[in-house]
C-alpha cells in the first residue's frame, strides 16, 4: 500500500459522486470518515459490503461519522448498482455518497489501488481499502483485504470506538477489546499524572518484571 | 504504508528470534503464516496481543498457519517480557517466535514502521501491522493499526479462513461472512463452468439489474 497512509491528511481533492461534486475536506468537516473503496459495481462480494455499510449507518452516525464509497465506475453505474444493492438488503438505503473515478486517478491518490488485481481490460482497480479519517483529516488506520475477502462491519465499528476512545483520553485499547471494556492508560501518563488524569481509579498489573506498565481503567 | 503490499512475496532475510536465526523462507516452507509487528516490549497493547496470540494458538495451527511476532527490541529483552506475557494471560505459552530488530532494518523491508510514532529517542518504531503471507510466500493481507488500537484475533482467524477458502475454490466471501456461512462464486467464473465446479448447486440472487453476479454456494 505504497502512498497515503496513516498521520498523513487526506488531499482535498475535488469529486464526484452520486450526491454531487464535492471537495474532500468540506464533505469531512470537521467528523470522523470512514472512506472506503470496492473494486466494482455489480460485483458480489462489494454488493453485500455496501448493502450492510449501509444497515449499519445508524452505528455510524451515532458515533459522528460519515461514509464515503469509491469504485472506478461512473456516477449512473453507481445509481443503477444502489438499485441491487438496495434489493439484496432489504430495508436498507445507501444514503451515504459513492465517488465515481473513471480516470482511476482519485484512487491513486488515496492509496486505493489493488497491486494484484486488474480489470477485463487490464485496468488497476480499487482495492477493497479503507482509511478511517478523523476530525484532524489525518488517516488513524488502514485495512487492505483482498478483493476476495469481504470486510466485517463490526471490527470497522469496534475500531471507531477504539480510536474515538484514544482521541479523547490518554489510554489505548487492548487487544479484542470492545465498548464498554476496560482499557489501558498509555505508557507516555507517568503514575502521578494518572491519579490525577483518571479519579475514578485504575488497576496496575502486577507482572514478574514489576515494570507498571499495564494499568486498566475504565473511560 | 509505502513498500512490500498484497501480491509481493515476502523477501527472504534472514532474522534473529527468541527461537534462533532462521531465514524466512525457511521459516514459511509452504505453510499459511502471520507476521505481525508490535512498537515495544513492556508496553501494555502489545502485551494483551501477544497474550492472546498465544491464547489462540491452537485455532492458527488448526488451519495450518504459523505465528512470527517483530519488535525492535532484542532477544534478551523479548524473553523476559514474555514472563510478563505469560502472567498476565495465564494458560499460555508463547510458543511462536519473536524477532529481535534493535537496527530497525527488518521492520522497514517488512513494511512494518509506524509513519506517526517515534520512540523517547526520536527512532521509528514499528507499527501494529499484520500481514497474512500464502503458502506461495505472498502477502495476501494487511492491517495497519495505530498504536492506540489492539488488534482482534478473531478478525484474524475470520480473514485466515476466508483467505484460505478463496486459495482453494473460485469463491469470494461476502461482507461479515464467518465460517459454515454461504461464500459467493468469483464473476470470473461462468454459469456453464459454475455448474460443473459446484456440483452441490448455487443459487443466483434475482436483483432489479437481471444480472447474474451474485451467486451463493456453499463450499
């Protein structure tokens, strides 16, 4: 995944997508966006992905973050294809904007380009990437699947939480960690500056090497 | 994420570990394997996923995969750290091996240096990346997660087998598929071939398109 990656801002690129043009950074505002790309329309594994980004909407949008899609394909594809999608969901709306990038330039740009895949015509396409965006506009993490492995709605959720979480406190979150678990105070807090950063207490684990490094709390 | 990606055979250099110097080809043979980087010993994230990815161990062998940790720390430092592991999730042995990277060399042609964190010296760390590597030595999955956001095995163990389902069949599998579940058939594959590959029958989704991509079987 040569390119864009994370602590870099995302380009303010201008696009088009099935709400309209738009600039990259107006549509981010100042939310956390999840910007993610799937090889094509009327392709299996994109059509279950984008019905189901769409049936967790709701998760997304009650932690304050947008979705943005992005194939290669034009803007009346992307239409005729939410018609599928829609279909196989049911109940669901794709109420969030699909960039059309026909030039394959704005994928490039975003570090979304499969390095092992091409099209019927031996074109690049998009990978199955995604870039969680936070309010900065900087990239907090990367997922690059395979175009044969359809992603997991619930990890995309879990990970939002995690890094909303750290943007907020000065703690991290431990491994299959999800909301509502305790987390860990990062190493940077000295033990002070935790007692008074975290009044509700914390828990230091006591480890052979007696080093305090594993402290859990609760945020 | 700039360097080594999906596609890219994993360069053959030759590591020090907790387990000796080996080279990786050597390490990988024809076996699934997992490398996954960590920034530090003693730090609190990194301690929860090791301890887990010890904890399902069982579950990687049973797919035939093998476990290779990296940090930048030596060996003698990854040794006793793996006392505080083992404490701290009790039951587990950590029986994969570590790779010592104190010149930071390793982590870079892995891809593996975290372009947003720095250690108390200024020194690039490594990420809190994953890359799933085939039986051919090619990478076929990344993750790259801050440091802020411990990994989830059990998104691990699901792409593990989704990758491994798609290495066997012409099939894909959809947006949070689990093991035991319908996968998709490839759009490369025709109906006519379809019939005689998957003798057991599939059923083709009727979408508002009338095209016949969307094609579940079970495998």
């Amino acid at each position: 995944m040569p390119g864009l990656t994370i602590g870099d801002e995302i380009p303010n690129l201008e696009v088009e997508t099935t709400h309209g043009k738009f600039k990259l950074h107006d549509f981010i505002g100042n939310q956390w966006t999840i910007i993610f790309s799937h090889p094509g329309d009327f392709t299996p594994v994109c059509t279950t992905e984008l019905g189901l980004m769409a049936k967790y909407s709701a998760e997304f949008e009650k932690r304050g973050a947008k979705l943005l899609g992005l194939s290669c394909d034009g803007v009346q594809s992307h239409n005729e294809w939410i018609k599928d999608i829609e279909a196989h969901t049911p109940g669901c709306k794709v109420n969030y904007p699909i960039i059309a990038d026909p030039n394959r330039d704005i994928m490039k740009q975003l570090n979304m380009v499969d390095p092992d895949e091409k099209d019927p015509n031996g074109f690049p396409t998009p990978s199955r990437a995604l870039h969680i965006v936070g309010t900065d506009k900087k990239v907090k993490l990367s997922f690059l699947y395979p175009a044969t492995t359809g992603r997991n709605m619930d990890e995309i959720v879990r990970v939002l939480d995690s890094l909303q979480k750290a943007a907020k406190n000065k703690v991290a979150t431990p491994a299959n960690w999800k909301q509502g678990e305790p987390v860990v105070i990062s190493p940077s807090v000295t033990n002070d500056e935790a007692k008074k950063m975290f009044p509700q207490g914390f828990e230091t684990k006591d480890l052979p090497s007696k080093k305090e490094y594993l402290r859990f709390t609760n945020v």
